[in-house]
C-alpha cells in the first residue's frame, strides 16, 4: 500500500488527463475512416469521458496491410531478438515512469478499484513484459536425430500478422498477455479492445512507439465487436488470433476461422471455478481469506474467479463464519479511492445482469446494490448442485456455497461444469490434495491457496475454457510461431556425392 497515493491526489490526476481517443495505425493516432465515434463511460458515474473512434471494416483492412507491410520488410520480424528484447523492456520503463496516469486510466474506464490497477494490474503488466523479453534471446531451436547423411533444423518463426481480441475486465493485463510474447517472437500485431474499455490499450501503444517498436507493428483498432471484432476473424491476412473473453464470443471466433483463411485460433473463455474444502482442511482463517480473495477481487469480474465454495460440512460453519467476517472488510465505493477493494461494475447491463442473480438463494452477507453500479460482495448459502447460480458464470462478487459429505463427492460437483478453468483445493492431507488435484479438471488447480500460478506457468482452460493454447510462459511464445523443418541433404558418401 506504500506506492498508493492519496484519494485527492487520484482525483487530481484523474481532472487532469488527455484522454487518447483516436485508433493508432502505423505509427500515429487515427479517426475511423467513417468518422463515426462512440462514448466511453466512467461505470462508477456514468458520465461521458471520451468519444472513441468507431472503426469498420475498412480500418481493419488498413491495419492489416500496414501490419502486413511491416512483417515482410522486416523492420521488426528479422530484428535481432536481443534488440527486440531492448525495445520491449523499454517500453516497460516508460509504462513504469507512466504508472499513476495509466492506473488511473484504467481505472476511470473499467470501474477497477485503484489499489488493485497500481498493485496488481500495473505490476504484473510490467513483469509479463519484460519477461517474455528477456525470453526471445534464450529459446533455442532444435535438430533432429536423423542419422548421419542429413541434418534436420526444427526452427521458429514469426506467425506473421496476429490479432490480439481483449476483455474488458483486465485491459491492460491481458494486452500484456498477448502483446508479450507476440511482439517477442516477430510478429506484427492488431489489438482490438473492448468497446467498454479501449484508453489504456490506445496509451500503451503510443508508448510502445516512443520505445522503438517501429509503426505498425503494433496497431490498435477501436470499436464494436461485429464491426472490428468479426471482421478481424475473418480477415484473410491474418494469420492467427488470440482471443480472452465469453465461451459464446469464441465460438465465433472458431466459426470466422473455418468460413475464412483457416487463421490459428486461441481462445481463453468462461468459468465457473470451484474452491474446494475438504474436511481436514487447517487453518481456516487462512481459507477464509483465500476464498474471500477468489471470489470478489476484481469485483468477481475474474474469469478465474472462485464462484463455488464446495465446502465439506463438518467444517462449513466455523468457515462460513469467517467467510462472512472477511468479507465485512471488502469495502465497496468509488474506484479512486484506495481504502475501497471493490468498484464498479463496467456497465449498466452487467450490473443488471449481476443484481439478476442476488435472489437465486439466502445471503449470509450481500445481497445489495448501491447507487446503480455497485454490488455488494455477497455469499449465497443452500445452493445445490444443478442449481443456476452453480452453473452459470455470474461474473460478478457472488459466492455460491454447496456443501458436500465427501471427498469424492466434492470432486464429483467440482467438475460437474461445462468449464475447467481453474480451481483451489484446501485439505491438510498432503497425498490427498494431490490425488485431488489430479482429479480435478481444470487447466490450473491451485492447493492451499487461491490463485493462477505466475509468468512461468501456462494458464487456460478444459472443455469450454479454452481451445487451442495457452497464455503465459514459454508455451505462449509456441502459439505465436511456426514451426519448420529445414531438411539438408549431406549427400552418399559411398557414391562419391558428397563434399570433401
């Protein structure tokens, strides 16, 4: 909390900002060609702070031939990755020396409470970055054991012409995701925020140039999701997109692949992530606050989110009593000031939606809304397993409480979803959580705790989750290249082809 200003000093800074509102194509700010423009809304009081230009298909095709032109000349694709490298940790710096202006964007734009956009969305940028930047100049290529008279190169290359497709709950973060090891490995990239939150996408790609990432390179296409989002997936100059957002969304995304150019297609959708806790669980203060944690950092707008507490009953009632204590603490307000963990919710028809679930049960603690764009944290008890609140993603601070007699049983309604994305696992029995988390279907099962491993580990989805990747360490460079087979030829040594 020591890097935090001050409540006025949020507000000041917030008075105070050039808001970019422009989409940024080769190298500079640009209005759509249509000249159309949308609002951008501060969720936590409903007034207008920008107007965004409203780009078509055309500023799409615009981007892609930029793009294009910048991946075959090679300005950025045949750099050398050390220099690559230099670019991007520079870009990091300047994101740094930038950090309160675009925390405070992020947070106007999106409804984030600021202590989470400085500590967490700021920080974590920063570390994805330069990460996958130190990394370009340390993945080797391989040879194949093919015998003596050839030799095979298994080598990496660009995929060429990347559409980056975001979420409108972590903006900046997950262009970082995305930008990260797509820029590292040579790509040429378009990114097409959400319409709900395009500021901090529009800065950081004023300030990748001001780092040296050449025009375009790294390009910024603002507007609707059926006027910039399906265009992008069809586009045949394209070759891959990655996609963070609904299961519903990346369907589609799937169906332009396969109507348009065949373009790779990574997706990172829903969840409906369970929190575990058996009865040997210890510790259940520490429980408490990792399951408080899952379920309403972010104001539960967490595709990782733990939504469903599977709580064994011979420890449900100790745990949900400091569960409800817990939560008395997550303070809910204005998104500028500090001492608030919870903000507001992006916009008025997610927050319709979310109020929609508040009746589905008994609220130990909750149950309210304030103002028109607040939720309260609320925790629904006596919610049984085919129940709608235990299925559907809410994507909103609700904590649905299911309470099992058995380790199997808990296990059986962790994975009886449609998703398997994350889950957390709590039980004092080293061999047991082991065998659990094993059984547990989800692309990353956290024991003893709550979160989504770090950099270093690959993060996505089972079933509905995800298809076709992952983001985060080094398996996220692989869906941003291609891989070849050089085959050389050494020649017959016994019929004399070969060179002496």
């Amino acid at each position: 909390m020591s890097d935090l200003l001050t409540h006025a000093e949020y507000q000041a800074i917030a008075a105070s900002l050039v808001l970019p509102s422009n989409a940024f194509i080769d190298g500079r700010f640009q209005a759509a060609k249509s000249k159309k423009t949308f609002t951008s809304v501060n969720p936590a009081t409903g007034k207008a702070i920008a107007e965004i230009a409203a780009c078509d298909a055309k500023d799409v095709d615009y981007a892609v031939k930029k793009a294009r032109e910048a991946f075959d000349d090679g300005r950025w694709s045949r750099m050398h990755p050390s220099e690559r490298k230099e670019v991007l940790i520079r870009l990091a710096k300047l994101i740094k020396r930038n950090r309160h202006e675009i925390a405070v964007m992020e947070s106007i734009d999106s409804g984030k409470p600021i202590r989470d956009c400085e500590t967490l969305d700021i920080e974590e940028t920063l570390h994805c970055l330069t990460w996958h930047a130190e990394a370009v100049d340390k993945i080797y290529d391989q040879t194949a054991p093919v015998g003596d008279d050839a030799i095979a190169l298994i080598v990496r290359e660009p995929v060429g012409v990347v559409g980056c497709v975001l979420p409108w709950n972590f903006p900046m973060l997950m262009m970082a995701w995305k930008i990260g090891p797509a820029l590292a490995a040579g790509n040429s990239v378009i990114v097409k925020p959400a319409e709900q939150t395009s500021l901090t996408a529009l800065r950081i790609a004023e300030l990748a140039l001001e780092a040296g990432v050449p025009r375009g390179v790294l390009n910024v296409v603002t507007g609707m999701g059926p006027d910039v989002g399906e265009p992008m997936g069809r586009h045949a100059g394209i070759d891959m997109l990655s996609f963070t957002g609904s299961t519903e969304t990346g369907r589609r995304f799937l169906r332009y692949s396969s109507e348009s150019n065949l373009k790779k297609i990574v997706l990172e959708c829903g969840g409906k992530n369970p929190a575990v806790v058996l009865e040997d669980a210890e510790d259940l203060d520490l429980v408490a606050e990792h399951v408080v944690n899952g379920a309403f950092w972010n104001m539960g707008e967490n595709c990782s989110a733990s939504s469903r507490l599977i709580v064994h009953e011979k420890v449900k009632d100790e745990l949900m009593k400091r569960i409800v204590a817990r939560t008395r603490n997550w303070k809910t307000g204005d998104p500028l000031d500090p001492r608030h963990h919870l903000g507001a919710l992006v916009d008025k028809e997610h927050f319709k939606k979310v109020s929609g679930y508040l009746k589905a049960g008994k609220a130990l603690i909750g149950g309210k809304t304030e103002a028109g764009r607040y939720v309260l944290p609320t925790v629904i008890d006596g919610i049984k397993p085919g129940d709608k609140l235990a299925c559907e993603e809410v994507f909103g601070p609700v904590l649905a409480v299911i309470t099992v007699r058995s380790t199997e049983q808990a296990i059986a309604v962790a994975n009886d979803s449609d998703y398997g994305l994350a889950a957390s696992l709590f039980s004092a029995n080293g061999k047991r959580a082991l065998r659990a988390a094993r059984e547990i279907r989800a692309g990353t099962v956290t024991v003893n705790c709550f979160g989504e491993g770090d950099i270093t580990t690959p993060f996505g989805g089972y079933k509905q989750s995800g298809f076709g990747g992952r983001d985060n360490s080094l398996h996220a460079h692989d869906q941003y290249t291609e891989l070849k087979t050089i085959w050389i030829d050494l020649g017959d040594r016994e019929s004399g082809d070969a060179v002496d």
